[in-house]
C-alpha cells in the first residue's frame, strides 16, 4: 500500500514538474499574433532553465548588457534577501537567467528569479525596487534620452511577477503578472532593421560593477521571505 502511495506522489510530482515547464517554455500558453510575440517567446524560453548560460541577449551589446544584470540581481538576492529555501527541482539551479533585448529606442530585460514564487509579496516588491534601479544603471550610460524605453520583467519558474516600465530615469509604472502585463514586454521585442543577424552569445559573469556596490551597501533591509 505504502509502495502504491510512493509511486502515485511519484508520479503526480513529475507531471507537476512537467507541467511548469512546459508553460516556462511557452508550450502551455495560448499563442498570439501581437507583434513582439514570437520573439518574446523565444526569448523567455532561453531563461527557462539553467544550461551552462545565465546570459542572452538580440546583439553582443545586449548580451553583456544581461550579464552584468544578472550578475547585479544575483548579489542582491544574496546579500540582501534572507530566509528563501533552495529547491532541488528548481530549473534555475540557483542561478539568476536575464535575456536583454536591445533596440535604438529602448532595452528589454527579463530576468528569471531563483525561487521567486517564495517571496512574499512585499519582498517581491523590494526586489522589483532594487532590479529596477540596477537596470536604470546599467542603460543610463548608453543613453539617457527622454524617448528611450526601458522594461524589467521577473519572472520565477514558470510565472512572471513584477513587469515595470519606464524610462533611465524616473520611477517605473508597476504591476502585476498577468497576459496584459506580458502584452507590455512584447513591443520591446518587435523586430526592427539590423545591420547585423541577431547574436545569442554566452558572456561570462562580470565582476562585480558599481552597480553593484552600490546598491548592496545601501543601508535599508527589506523583509525576509
């Protein structure tokens, strides 16, 4: 009887586990025709898992552009944030997984979070708060132009939570997941004239960058989750 148990648990976990990434992955979701769509997709799908990569990027710019964020994301959950339990299924491994997508006129940067779902909420807000900033950061020295745009999605193991949108300087427009607030993100991904084809190229990890420094010496502590 005990073994019966055993092997339905068993079961019911791998089909869960099957489950979450397949709609990671986009294999669950409805498929749309809003311009940006299918390049989101492909993109989200790169952040799923853990592969060797934590880096990706539409050119060699972006690409760095992601690890340095990722590097900067990844300090701060573990500097920062206390309490969260490592899961031995997460497909992140522990690891903070950006794709930027970088255009003339804005920057894309969809981050998948190590054991985000175990945030609570007003945690998952300070993090968003922290990610923004570094984000603003990072583009501020490429460009700082009134109608450049900027976009930071989080995302856990298969849903995404804050979605923020605005410019290199200012406060962002916050929300929530949801198929409206992903609908925000698919614009920065519709393809624009390149010289150049796309480029997903692995960036090593950075050292640590101003960025960085100063955002984890700052003295307030948010909640642990």
């Amino acid at each position: 009887m005990r073994i019966t148990i055993f092997v339905v648990v068993g079961l019911v976990a791998l089909f869960l586990g099957f489950r979450v990434f397949q709609i990671a992955s986009g294999g669950g979701a409805q498929r749309s025709s809003k311009p940006g769509y299918e390049a989101f997709m492909d993109a989200n799908r790169s952040i799923t898992a853990y592969h060797g990569q934590t880096a990706f990027g539409n050119t060699a710019d972006a690409c760095k552009l992601a690890a340095e964020f990722a590097s900067t994301v990844k300090t701060i959950t573990q500097t920062r944030f206390t309490g969260g339990k490592a899961s031995a299924l997460s497909t992140s491994k522990g690891e903070v997984l950006v794709h930027c997508e970088l255009s003339e006129g804005g920057c894309a940067l969809i981050a998948h979070i190590p054991e985000l779902r175990q945030y609570r909420s007003d945690v998952r807000d300070a993090l968003a708060t922290y990610a923004w900033a570094a984000a603003q950061q990072l583009v501020r020295s490429r460009s700082s132009a009134s109608e450049f745009r900027l976009a930071v999605g989080l995302r856990g193991a298969a849903l995404y939570g804050p979605v923020l949108v605005g410019r290199p300087v200012g406060p962002p427009a916050s929300s929530d997941s949801g198929t409206s607030e992903l609908e925000k993100l698919y614009l920065f991904f519709v393809p624009a004239p390149r010289a150049s084809s796309a480029t997903r190229a692995v960036i090593p990890a950075p050292t640590t960058t101003s960025a960085t420094a100063a955002l984890v010496d700052s003295p307030a502590d948010p909640p642990a989750p």
